[in-house]
C-alpha cells in the first residue's frame, strides 16, 4: 500500500488520499468521530484505543483541525449514505414484530 507523508508526525495519506496513522489501519476521521459522538479527550481515546500513543492521537487531532471543513463533508457525506440506506431498506420481520407486540417504538 502506497503511503503519502504529511507535515504532522504520524499522520500519512494512504493510496486513496485518506488520512490515517502511519503503521496502523486507524482513520483520522475516526478518532474525530469518537471525539464528536462520545467527547472523549485524547487521554480517553488512548485508554478506548490503547494501540494509539497520546503523540499520534494528537497527530490525528491537529490535522483534523487544520482540514475541519474537508472532514466534515466527508462525516456529512456519510450521514447522508446511512440515511438513503436506510431509507431504502425494508424492515427485518423480527423489528415489525416487536413493533406491533409495543416492545420498540
């Protein structure tokens, strides 16, 4: 796998230009993800990805920083899949069931 180094330490770009940390399979977007839905500081995503140093968490969280509207379009752009996904999709028998049964809403 083709990788691209950045100007951040541990960041690099893979073959499809998608920021990861260097010598994993970690995405930058998913750390900020975590950030965004849980609040975790980096000190809590080290204990949540403890294969991570604070050093390449800090990495992940610069560039995102310093890409924030190139990432929110691709956290967007995501959002909008899942919702088109599950519009189109046809609900599991087992869902009508407990729904007719008041067990889920």
């Amino acid at each position: 796998m083709l990788q691209i180094e950045t100007r951040y330490e541990h960041i690099v770009l893979d073959d499809l230009g998608v920021p990861v940390i260097a010598a994993t399979q970690t995405k930058v977007i998913e750390l900020v993800l975590d950030k965004i839905a849980y609040g975790w500081s980096p000190e809590e995503m080290h204990v949540q990805h403890p294969y991570l140093s604070l050093g390449e968490i800090h990495s992940a969280l610069a560039y995102y920083w310093d890409h924030q509207e190139e990432l929110e379009r691709e956290i967007q752009r995501r959002l909008e899949l899942v919702e088109s996904m599950r519009r189109h999709s046809v609900e599991p028998p087992l869902i009508e069931r407990l729904r007719a049964e008041g067990l889920i809403r």
